[in-house]
C-alpha cells in the first residue's frame, strides 16, 4: 500500500480526482489487490481455525466528490442523507452482502 502511494507521488497524481481518476482507470485493482493481500495475511495466522471461520470487510473511501466502495461478506455498507433544501431523507445502499445463498 506504500508502494501504491509513492508511485503516485512520484506520478504526480496529487489531488483526489487525480487519483480517483488513476484507481478507475486500472479498474479499482489496488483495491482488489488489498482485499487479497488481507486474505492472504490471514490465512498465515495460527491462532484461529481459518477454514471454518468467517469475516467482512467493508471500505468506504471518499475522494473528492467520489464515494468508492468494497465490500467483502455479509455485511452491508449505508449512506444516510439529509437534503435539507428539498425536505428529503433517507438511506442509499452502498453494497450488496456476499452470503453462501
């Protein structure tokens, strides 16, 4: 992940749409990529049976004006608005839960 953020100093990729705009365009893999590494680093821990165990993750990061957002089990990632120049409320699903159905 430190890599990723040197080789977009280096890149001058310095502003969020810059680097929304660079995530995008290699179809979010950093992110994919993390998500694999996470799962990898879990797997090499001995301190809990990995086979027969479960976890979520959600990642919500915002860039800009742009809302990116992974998820991983059955968990499940809102967004609460309230716009209150048009008296409208409510909650906006992010991401979709990931169950074995």
């Amino acid at each position: 992940m430190i890599d990723y953020a040197n080789k977009c100093k280096q890149e001058n990729y310095s502003t969020p749409d810059l680097i929304y705009n660079k995530l995008k365009l290699s179809n979010f893999q950093f992110i994919k990529d993390c998500f694999k590494i996470a799962d990898i680093e879990m797997t090499k821990q001995n301190k809990f049976e990995y086979k027969f165990s479960g976890s979520t993750c959600n990642l919500i990061i915002q860039l800009s004006k742009h809302l990116i957002c992974s998820n991983v089990g059955n968990s499940r990632s809102i967004i609460i608005y309230d716009d209150s120049t048009q008296s409208n409320q409510g909650i906006s699903l992010l991401s979709t839960d990931h169950t074995p159905d």
